[in-house]
C-alpha cells in the first residue's frame, strides 16, 4: 500500500467533484473456481485499489460528501480464519492504513443505504463487472440486477475516469517497476525459444518470473507461434525452426499495477529476410506512432500514425497498392493491422475497461464502426500523465483474407495474388509503454530488446 495520505488525498479529490450524497465503493469477494473453497487468486477491484488500497476480499466504503465522512465496512476476522489463514488485521487497522477514520460491520451498510434512499439522498456506485457485485449492489439498492447495471452513476464513473487517468508520479514508478519486471520475462523468452520446445515452457518461464518476483501476470499471457490471432491464449503448438514467435505479457505488481509488453522473434538464432521484411515495417510504424505521441495530440492521430507506415510498408512489399490517405480512409489496412494501436495502462491492463471504453478513450467523441478503427480503445487527446501503450503489428489472417478476397473488398488497394504469398506468414507485434509528459512522452521501465540486431543477440548463436 501507499500511505494513508495518499488514499485520503485521493478521496479528497474525488469528493470535491460532488456537492451532495454518498458514494459507495463495494470491493470484490473471491471467486469460486469449481467450489467455494477453491478459489481463483483474489483480485481486487482496481477503483478500490486507488481509492482504499485494501487487498482483501469482501470489503466495502462509503464516502458521505455532506458529512465529509468516510466508512470502512467488513467482517472482523474469527478465530476460525486466524485457524485457516493466520494473523489477519483488524477492521480498524485496515481502515487506518487507508486513512480511513470510521469503520462498521458489512449489516449496518444496508441500514445506511435503506436510511438514505427513504430520505432521497442520491447514491452514486459503478457499474459493477462481477456478477455477485451486482447482486449484492442490487440488494444494498432494492434494484433488480438490470437496474443495477442501468443506474451506475455516470457521474461517479466520469469523475473516476478523470482522476485515474492522470496517474501520479508514485503510480509511474509502480508501473515502471512492472514494465521493468516485463522485460525480464521477455528477455527470458527469447533467451529460451528453441524448436522443439512447447509454447507452454515459455509462458510457464514468463509466469514463473512474474510470480518469482512477488507480483503475477497482469493478464493472460499469449505466447504462441501463432502471433495473428491476437488473443492467443492457446499454448499447445511445438516451436519449429522456422516459426516466429509471439509473447505479449506483462507483470502486476504486489500493489497492482501493469506492465504490458509484445516481443516477436524467431525461433531459430536469426531472422530470415523474409521475417525481417514484416518486422521492419512494424518496427517502423512503431516509431511513427511514438514520434507523434505528445501532449494535445488525439491518440486517434498516433494510430493513423503507425497505420500509414504500415500501408506504405505493405506497398513497398506490393501487397497493397493505390492512395495512402484514400485507403486509410476506407480501412484498407485493417486487413493486416485490424486493432488499435494502444490503451491506457495502470492499475488495469486496459486500464478502467469495466468503467466503458467509451468514457476512458473517447470522453464523448463518436466512436468508428468501420472494422480495425472500431477496436481502437483510446482516441481523445493525449494529457501530460496519462499512460498508454504503443503497439502496432501486421498479420496475415488466412480467413480474413480469403473472406476480404471472396467480397472483392479494397480490391483498389489490396493487391491479393501478391498477398496470398504471405498467407502462411503469422504475426509480428511490438508493443512498449509510455508516460505522457508535459514535453512529449517518455518509455517507461528499461529498453526491451526491439530491433533486429538486439533480438538476435539474446538468441545467442
Ligand atoms: N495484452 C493485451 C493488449 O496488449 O492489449
Ligand atoms: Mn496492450
Ligand atoms: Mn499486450
């Protein structure tokens, strides 16, 4: 945890957003995997984190603007779970270490909530993700779940979204301690990539790492030879000499934050002439896009960026053709680039993803239907503080090009005989994190191995 302080000024901030009612923040319980005891690894909810900082399960806090009063609310530990999981804090020394000043038993939150609405005091809560969350907030509320989801406070969640996207310096230096950590991972999986290895010995060294170093993974890891299917979670594939292989996978840290990386390299010691022809072209658009990244600029602009390098890549190679700007337009290149070139980062992956995209990337902004542009998660102007991830790539989809071929789609810019020859071809991403600042931006954590001559050095001989 950070110091009582800073939950209390974080608190303070949000407050002053709301001239009337209470505030209710419900944390996660565990998560049954098979039965109640057998648990996935708790996981609390990120807006909890920020504010409370309580890694526990089953808490719960109001913040009462009127009264300028905060309330922790949760079970005092029995001597049934000091039995079966030790020495557990106090109720009251977990509100103190979250400069919390008042705490009750979980029952006295339903009086409360009943108290407030009979006498229409607005109750502002977030969406909740989980479903026991919206059954307890539907509860706590005498809402229906579908009323629970339909009235989240937007005003809670915009004013949550504000706050946390401008992170403060001691959350850079968290995710900078895991992106420093996600470098190691990814350092480790190139240094081990070999044929005849499975891909589920290199995602099992980059957890072992994450978890070696006292933290975890921050999401699923992919790590696959199958770098075109973007949320690859299938590790299954034996690695062979000429594959390409791609690790996207970042560490949390034990306070929670994230670190989000992508590497592609061969299995073999070197890349062939014909991967580095792909690699470059992202390593390129990369760079494009990291160029542009500054204070003011939409993130729109840096995906357009790294989108156009990717096309003029793609027609120096003769698999696209025609008007650059003309084919970005009409999204011709989201046949080999179909997602967004990055998301913000902190305490989530995708950073407050289950407050809506909608909010935390576009504040407003209409938002693209059109296939590729529509998965861009973050597209309003970038501010000093934010975090965000670059993370550009091309793939070869066979069933997206063959269905993309039998419409007869783009065929002013796709040059499809010339692109059935890269059909087989996989995947390349390269995906690195940065802070916004004032100036511009600035990676966060240490260079990662990122051009072709730093990669193949780690593959040794
Ligand atoms: N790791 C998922 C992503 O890069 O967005
Ligand atoms: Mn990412
Ligand atoms: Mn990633």
């Amino acid at each position: 945890m950070f110091s009582p302080e800073v939950y209390r000024a974080r608190r303070a901030v949000l407050s002053a957003s709301f001239s009337e009612g209470l505030l209710l923040f419900v944390g996660n319980g565990e998560s049954p995997m098979n039965y109640a005891d057998n648990c996935y690894p708790f996981r609390q909810d990120s807006t909890f984190l920020y504010y409370f900082g309580l890694d526990q399960p089953d808490l719960a806090a109001l913040v009462d603007v009127d009264r300028g009063q905060t309330t922790l609310f949760g079970r005092e530990p029995t001597i049934d779970d000091v039995v079966w999981m030790g020495d557990l804090p106090s109720l009251a020394h977990r509100a103190e270490a979250a400069g919390v000043e008042d705490t009750r038993p979980p029952a006295a939150l339903e009086d409360l909530l009943h108290e407030a609405r009979r006498k229409g005091r607005p109750v502002h809560f977030l969406p909740p993700y989980r479903a026991e969350t919206r059954l307890l907030l539907g509860r706590l509320l005498g809402l229906s779940p579908d009323e629970v989801t339909q009235q989240a406070s937007e005003g809670l969640i915009q004013a949550v979204v504000a706050q946390r996207s401008i992170k403060a310096p001691e959350e850079v230096e968290e995710i900078e301690r895991a992106v420093a950590l996600s470098v190691k991972m990814h350092e480790a999986a190139i240094r081990m990539a070999r044929p005849g290895l499975r891909e589920a010995e290199v995602a099992a060294e980059v957890q072992r790492l994450a978890w070696a170093a006292g933290g975890r993974t921050a999401f699923p890891v992919i790590a696959t030879i199958h770098g075109e299917t973007l949320h690859n979670h299938y590790h299954g594939n034996v690695l062979s000499e000429g594959d390409l292989f791609l690790l996207d996978a970042g560490a949390e840290t034990s306070r929670g934050y994230a670190g989000d990386l992508t590497t592609t390299f061969p299995v073999a010691p070197r890349f062939t002439e014909r991967q580095k022809l792909i690699y470059e072209v992202v390593l390129a658009a990369y760079r494009m896009a990291v160029a542009t990244l500054a204070p003011g600029v939409p993130n729109r602009e840096v995906h357009f960026a790294a989108c156009r390098a990717i096309f003029e890549g793609m027609k120096d190679l003769g698999i696209m053709k025609g008007d650059t700007e003309e084919a970005l337009a009409a999204g011709a290149h989201a046949l080999v680039m179909p997602h967004g070139i990055g998301h913000m980062l902190g305490l989530d992956v995708h950073d407050m993803e289950n407050l809506g995209e909608n909010y935390v990337g576009y504040a407003g902004e209409p938002r693209s239907t059109q296939f590729g542009l529509k998965s861009l998660r973050l597209a309003r102007p970038l501010q000093p503080g934010f975090v965000v991830t670059v993370e550009p790539g091309v793939y070869f989809i066979p069933q997206l090009i063959d269905l993309w071929q039998a419409e007869g789609r783009h065929l002013e810019y796709i040059n499809y005989p010339e692109l059935t020859k890269w059909r087989d071809f996989g995947g390349v991403r390269n995906e690195e994190d940065y802070l916004i600042t004032p100036e511009g931006a600035r990676r966060l954590g240490p260079p990662k191995p990122q051009t072709v001559a730093e990669i193949e050095a780690l593959r040794g001989a």
